[in-house]
C-alpha cells in the first residue's frame, strides 16, 4: 500500500525544487523549514544522507530563501519533521529509486544486487562504482517530478548509512565561534538603525522636533515618513546613546488601556462573540458535578536576544534595483508579500532569506523588524542592520493570548466522567502576516498609519488557536465547548509556542486532579481508567514509575508530586510529566520526569532539546511570567519588571523517548508546556493543600491562595 504524498510535495512537484546536484560531487537541498534552533537543519541533512547514503560533508542546505526554497508555510506547530522531512525523505526515495534503476541498467544486474554507498551505486561483482552526478547525465533532470505514490515493490539496493553519531547539531558550530546568527552579520557602509516607538504597540508620537533629532551626536541619518521615525549612524555604538538621548524627547499618544487586573476579571468584561463549537454524545447520569475555572495571562516571547533584521538594495537587471532582506522570520513567503505591500515594490525584486535569531518562540519581532530594515535599505539605498532594543522587545513585539477556562463535569457513584463542559474566553492566537486582511507589520501601520489593520479572528477546530487541545483527548460520553472570542484587547497579540494547549491542557491536567479527588482515586488511575489509547497509557505509566510515583507519599509537607498528560493537538505528539518540587517562600521545581512518544525518531538529539527547552521555558511561564500595563503603556519592559527563570533554577531533567519506529514521526516541539504546567499545579496541591488555578504561581500569588483557601 502506498503512502500519501506529502503535502509540500503537491505544491513542490519538481525534484530540481528539493534537490540539485552541485559541482565537486555535492547535493544541494531545499527546503522551506528553518532552523529555529530545534535542529531542523540537522534532522533534514540526516534524512538526506539516510536515503541517498552520502556524508553530511556533501550536503549543503539552503532553507527559508524565497528565491530557491519550496513554499512550506510556517515553521511553527510542530510540523518542521511531519511535513518538511517528510517531504524531502518522499523526494530523496523518489530519487534513490530513479537512480537505481539506471544504475542497474549500467551494469545490468537486478536492483537488488546492487550497493549504494557516499552516493555511489556499485553491482556485487563489479568493483566499478557509478554515481547520481554521472547518472544524471542521461537524465532530463529539470523535468523529473516526485509528486507520484513510491513505488513499494521495487528493490533497494543495499544502503551504507552512516551511525546516528555523525548528525551533530550542525548549526551550533557557527553559533559558538561567532557568525551565526543574523545580528553578527556585516555589509561594507552599512548603516545601524534604531526605530523611535513609544511604549505601546499602539503609541503614536505627539510631535516630532526633526532638527533636534538630526543634530544628536551619532545620527548620521534621520528619517521620518508618517508615524515612522528612524536614527541611523555608521558606529551602533554612538548610535544606541543617541537612541537614549532621541527617546526622552518625544512624547505619546497611547490608546485608552483597561487598568490591569486580573484575567478572569478583565477577559469576562470585554465585548466577546459567543459559539457553541462543539455538542456530541449524551450525558448519563451523575452523582456529582464539579465546575472550575483557569486561566493563564500574557505572555511576553521574552528572548534573551533582540529582533534583528539586514537589508540590502541588489541590482536584479540593468534597469530593476530589487532589496534583499534577512531575517529570523517563520515565514519568509508571507514575509515577503507583507513587506513588497508595505513599501510598494514588486515581489520579484524581493528576496526574503531566513537567517537564524535567538529565541524564536512564534510571531515575535522578527517579521516586524524585516520590514524597519527593508524600507530604511530601500529609501537611502544603502546596507541597513537594525535591531531592537529591550523595551522594544517588551513593549510592541506581539504577545501570547490571555485565556480564562471554565470546565464543568459529572461524576457518576463509580467515579467516572459522565459528561464535560468548557468554556474559553481568548483572542486571537495568530496573527502574522499573511494570516488574515490587511497588513499585520508594525511599521506598515507607523509609515502610513491608514493601513487597514488584519480582521481578528482565530484558527478553527481541530487545529484550533485559542482553542487548541480544549478537546480533553480522554473518554467522555459527552462534550460541549463554547468559544467566546474576543476580538480587542488592550494588547497586540499573535502565535506563541503551543498557542491555547498551553492554557487549556494546564486546565484540563488540573481538573483531572480535582476530579479524582472528587472521587476519591489516586490521579494517575483516574487518567488510566478514562484512557483507550495504549500509546497514552504508556508514556503516563512509563514516567510514573520513572518517578516512583507510588511512593510519593500523603504530600502536605512541603515536598509535592504532579502528574498531567497531554497529546498535542490531539494528533501530535505523546507526553506525560511527573514534577518534584519544593514550596518555601517561593516554588523551586526540583526533578521533572518526562516521557514523550514523537513516533519515529528522526533525529534524537534535536528531539531531546526540544523537549527540555520546552519544559524549561513552561516552568517559567508557569512560576514567573505575566506581561503588565498601566495608564502609560506596557511596565513589564525589563528583566527586573519581567522575570524568567534563571539558569540557578534549573531542575533535574529525566527524558525518556520513546522511538516507535513503525509510526509516522509527528510533532513533538510544543508538546511539553500544557503538560508541565499541570503538573506543578498539581504538584503545589499535594505539596500545600490548597489548589492554584491562576499562572503564574509567584510567591505573592501563592500566599493569597494560601490565606483565601484557610
């Protein structure tokens, strides 16, 4: 039976679109996934090499780059492995097969007698070696299309692969000595540049004094066009003190902000469109009914880097200047079409290549930032390299959706959900370019502040945005879920890693634990026991008995265990968390276990950092992080008003993957959060007593729930 062709293949059909064959016997591949830091790079490099049989040595990537890369969409929701290797291994066994047959027919032995090693096919009684380069000589090669079912039946010649210890991280080297990252990348007379914004996303400056400004020591241009105003000089240096000096002078315009309060508070007061999304099954009878609510504020992407973007003008023709623009952006398509909008050139004269950033989380800065770069290279004609500053980063990058949760369910005399309810008030959870009307750029709106602004609205179920995994993936005999959006908050709001699983898995993991409770069973057999799927139960049951999870004790000492379970979209990824922790003054996670089941393990070591940044990055948000505003704009804009965790924090961390190798790889980036954050709510219960249901759980926090719960 043949397998699907890979969706990147259909909009990707040529060969030539995924591999070219270089000079000096090398492959060149192509693709439209980007290295985030997850080790995509890495794991496409491995793929290739896998099922062509050649040396990383051989291989050059070029990824993210409109004028040579498939159009893959994003790089977000876990789907780099799913879809991006995915379709290059479809391409390479196309190719291996093609070529395989040729070869055969060169030295007129069966398929299967032959032996493919570094790219050479060679017949069992022949030491003459023939390769894909020589071979595709006789071949029309720039019409070879992939996008037709692999044949299954054909032989395979016997393939040399190369031990998964050759597939180091291939974009660490570069990242250590110096030059990998977008921010270390240098033009002859370029220009820094910093953007005046105030402290709002919605800011608008008041007045503007241009001569005042312009004769700041370091300025050695100054543009302004409508809302947009620019300090650029040859030395960054000089140029950030001017930056400093600029800022003091110009005062804002913010909108009307709602005072800060909490979210239940704040999501239940605004306007909001109500739809039943979901109704099946029928509820039986209960016993009981259990109803809470959780909810999550916003959160800042909060990397340690800062956006940055390069641009340059590059001649295409005698008579077209065109700009080329690098950048740490997810989509560099959608990127492209935003910012040719913007300023109003071509899309043919624009080339967008990804170039990797620090800390890309979802729509942060990135995109935003491409375009301050791309229109000041544009309008002086001239390199231009800016990067924002950490107010910047804080104040008008795009942040993570509030949700507030409500679940409602009942529990028959034998401890069984007889049916569930849940209700998410939330925003938007996406909103980059390309995604909705209009043009979601912040410089687009400060250089002609007309431009229409994107129509909010969310992704839909079963992927879902503010809703994603409010589906609880457990047996229910019936389900309901209302959707109350909310269209306007009193922040600018986008992706950020997990969207809603983040929220609405740290609601259903805690309820599970109030639910056994309710019934009076221990928290890992109440999961079990509502639980058909045998992958499921074995990622929870292999990470409790990692972490003993028999002989944890009664808790209320102090010293607390969680346990929480989560399958990313519901169709992704696999994982089960146990959390030790401590609560003193404040809550210290001690030891995290972690089972995650991906299915077919591309590349380990790649999966392994996903997973423990993943978890990492979710103690953080759980215990820490909340974004803040008043009357003048955002005040969580520093590190001291914006905690994250610290590198003195960090836990114990005990990963197990699971590699089924008979299974599809699916997505596994994103399926740690929603998880880890259940297990310290739940883990703070056993440890105190007292239930949190309101992230994060900084000390202040806790000692209200402490005091309201006595």
């Amino acid at each position: 039976m043949s397998s699907p062709i890979p969706a990147s293949i259909q909009t990707a059909p040529l060969l030539k679109q995924w591999i070219a064959l270089g000079k000096d016997g090398r492959f060149q591949i192509f693709s439209g996934k980007v290295e985030l830091g997850q080790g995509i790079s890495t794991a496409l490099i491995k793929v290739v090499c896998e099922e062509l049989c050649i040396h990383p040595e051989q291989v050059d990537l070029v990824a993210g780059h409109t004028a040579w890369s498939p159009d893959e969409g994003y790089t977000a929701g876990s789907f780099s492995i799913e879809i991006g290797v995915a379709a290059l291994r479809h391409a390479c066994i196309y190719m291996r097969q093609l070529f395989a047959l040729q070869a055969s027919e060169h030295f007129a032995v069966d398929v299967g007698d032959l032996t493919l090693d570094h790219g050479l096919f060679a017949a069992d009684n022949s030491k003459q070696k023939i390769g894909f380069h020589a071979l595709a000589k006789n071949t029309n090669y720039d019409l070879i299309r992939v996008d037709t079912p692999l044949d299954a039946n054909q032989d395979v010649p016997t393939l040399v692969r190369l031990p998964d210890d050759d597939f180091i991280r291939f974009d660490l080297q570069d990242k250590f000595t110096g030059p990998g990252f977008v921010h270390d990348m240098v033009r002859s007379n370029m220009l820094h540049a910093r953007i005046l914004r105030g402290p709002h996303a919605e800011a608008r400056p008041k007045h503007v004094d241009a001569s005042q400004l312009r004769s700041i020591e370091g300025v050695s241009e100054l543009v302004i066009q409508g809302d947009f105003i620019a300090l650029l000089g040859p030395d960054e240096a000089m140029l950030l003190r001017a930056y400093e000096k600029a800022y003091a002078l110009v005062d804002w315009k913010l909108p009307n902000l709602p005072a800060f309060q909490e979210i239940e508070t704040l999501l239940t007061s605004l306007p909001a469109v109500d739809e039943k999304v979901i109704s099946q099954g029928k509820a039986l009878p209960f016993a009981q009914r259990v109803t809470r609510r959780y909810s999550k504020p916003y959160i800042a992407h909060a990397s340690i880097g800062l956006a940055c973007a390069l641009a340059e003008p590059m001649r295409h023709s005698a008579d077209k200047a065109g700009l080329t623009v690098f950048t740490h952006s997810q989509g560099v398509f959608k990127l492209r079409q935003a910012i040719a909008s913007a300023i109003g050139i071509s899309e043919d004269l624009l080339d967008v290549v990804h170039s990797p950033g620090a800390g890309c989380y979802g729509h942060n800065g990135a995109d935003d930032v491409a375009l301050d770069a791309a229109f000041l290279a544009h309008f002086l004609q001239v390199p231009v390299r800016v990067q924002w500053t950490r107010q910047d980063e804080m104040r008008v990058s795009p942040v993570g959706s509030a949700s507030l949760v409500e679940l409602s369910a009942g529990l028959n005399d034998q401890g069984r959900i007889t049916d569930w309810q849940a209700q998410v008030w939330s925003h938007s959870h996406l909103n980059r370019p390309g995604w909705s009307t209009g043009i979601n750029l912040l410089g687009a709106w400060a250089l002609a502040p007309q431009t229409a602004r994107p129509i909010q609205k969310d992704q839909v179920l079963p992927t879902g945005g503010g809703l994603r995994n409010i589906i609880p993936y457990y047996e229910l005999p019936a389900l309901e879920v209302m959707h109350h959006f909310v269209p306007e908050g009193p922040l600018r709001v986008s992706a950020l890693r997990s969207l809603g699983c983040f929220a609405n898995t740290f609601a259903i993991e805690s309820f599970m634990d109030e639910l056994a409770e309710s019934a009076q069973a221990d928290p890992l057999e109440f999961r079990l026991s509502h639980l058909n799927d045998a992958r499921a139960k074995h990622v929870l049951q292999a990470t409790a008995v990692a972490a003993k999870w028999s002989s944890r004790g009664d808790g209320n000492d102090g010293i607390g265990y969680g346990i929480a379970f989560g399958r990313y979209k519901n169709h992704a990824g696999y994982c089960a968390v146990v959390v030790q922790l401590e609560v003193g003054e404040s809550i210290r996670v001690q030891q995290v276990w972690c089972t995650v089941d991906a299915g077919r393990i591309v590349h380990r070591d790649g999966l392994l950092n996903q997973i423990e940044g993943g978890l990492l990055q979710a103690i953080s948000w759980t215990l820490k992080e909340s974004v803040t505003w008043g009357p003048a704009g955002i005040t969580s804009d520093s590190w001291d008003t914006y905690p994250i965790l610290g590198f003195d924090e960090i836990p114990q961390l005990h990963i197990n993957l699971v590699d089924a190798t008979d299974q599809p790889s699916i997505g596994a980036g994103e399926v740690a959060a929603g998880p880890l954050a259940g297990a310290i709510a739940n883990a703070v219960h056993h440890a105190l007593g007292v239930r949190p249901r309101h992230l994060p759980l900084t000390p202040d926090r806790l000692l209200q729930l402490i005091h309201s719960q006595n």
